[in-house]
C-alpha cells in the first residue's frame, strides 16, 4: 500500500485532509475519522461489498479519503508514535473555528479600488471532487468570495499544483496582483 499511495512528501495533507471539515458552528465540531465511520455505518459503504465482481454494485470512489489505519502502520512515514498520535489528536479535536466567516472572506479580499484582489483561484471545470457549481456559487456577484479572481479551466484536472504547479502559481499570483488578465 505503502508504495503505491506514499505521503513522503505529502504528510501534512494526511493530518490535515477531513480537518478542514471541522466547524465549531455546526454538528461536525471533530471528525473523529468521519470517513472511515461512514464506511463501516452501514452495506452501501462496505468496501469489501463494493469490491465484488457484480457490475450491479457502485464503485466507491476513496483517492480523497483518509483513514484512521493509515496511522498504524499501513504507512512507514504517517506511523511513527508523533505522527500516529498527532493524527488520532487531530480527529478528535473538538474546538476547531468557523469554517467559513463569509463577512471576514470579504473583508480580506475587498478591493482598494486599484482592481488589484488580494486572491485568486483555479477553478477545474470538471474536477471530480470538488464540485464547479459549488465554486461558482460562492465566487458570484454577493459571495463572500466575489473579488476573488477566478480561472476557469480544463486544462488541469484536481491535481493541477502536482502537474504544473509553477505555471498555475504563477499565473494565479499574476492575476491576484493585476499584472495578468483573468480570463474568464
């Protein structure tokens, strides 16, 4: 397993993956390893059912999913004693913030009047796991994320920074200081 998905150079996206579905303001205040509960909750979710061989069954899509296992030592560089225990720590903790305060969203991004936003943003038209119309909403006209300059593309998929990461920044970095053009 180890060899085929490693987190060397990745491990922080590891601890940090379902964390950022936490929200003091809502039911999710911990993860407490969210997806793997939903896995085991109940036949639908069972991968060893869904592994079958009967084309009646879905597939269960899991590259964006992270589990509890992968901490005690599936994987060599996630299952040291700090990292397994900053992992489990992490899944219980139950303080986290807001998860989104749109009125600071737009605060921070509000323009001085120059046109110059403060973010810019890589939108993947057909991005598997991150819904476009999601995106959009937020982004429009009265969004918290209206003065975010946005690039709509299909060009990269989801892992477009692991593609091209320096040709994407760049250009993000360029339109977030007006000195490329947003083209869309």
């Amino acid at each position: 397993m180890d060899s085929s998905q490693p987190f060397d150079d990745y491990p922080l996206y590891f601890l940090m993956h379902e964390s950022i579905y936490a929200d003091q303001t809502s039911d999710c205040k911990s993860t407490s390893w969210s997806a793997y509960r939903a896995y085991g909750a109940d036949d639908e979710f069972d991968l060893r059912i869904s592994c079958e061989n009967d084309s009646s069954l879905k597939v269960l899509l899991t590259g964006e999913v992270v589990f509890p296992w992968m901490a005690d030592g599936d994987y060599a560089e996630l299952s040291g004693f700090g990292m397994r225990a900053l992992a489990h720590s992490l899944a219980v903790k139950d303080n986290w913030g807001a998860l989104y305060d749109a009125e600071h969203m737009r605060d921070i991004l509000s323009t001085d009047g120059t046109g110059v936003s403060r973010a810019a943003a890589a939108v993947y038209y057909d991005d598997m796991y991150v819904d476009f119309d999601s995106c959009m909403e937020v982004c429009k006209r009265g969004g918290p994320l209206e003065d975010c300059k946005v690039w709509i593309s299909n060009e990269y998929q989801h892992s477009g920074l692991r593609d091209d990461g320096a040709m994407i920044f760049n250009k993000l970095l360029g339109m977030a200081k007006g000195e490329v053009g947003t083209p869309s």
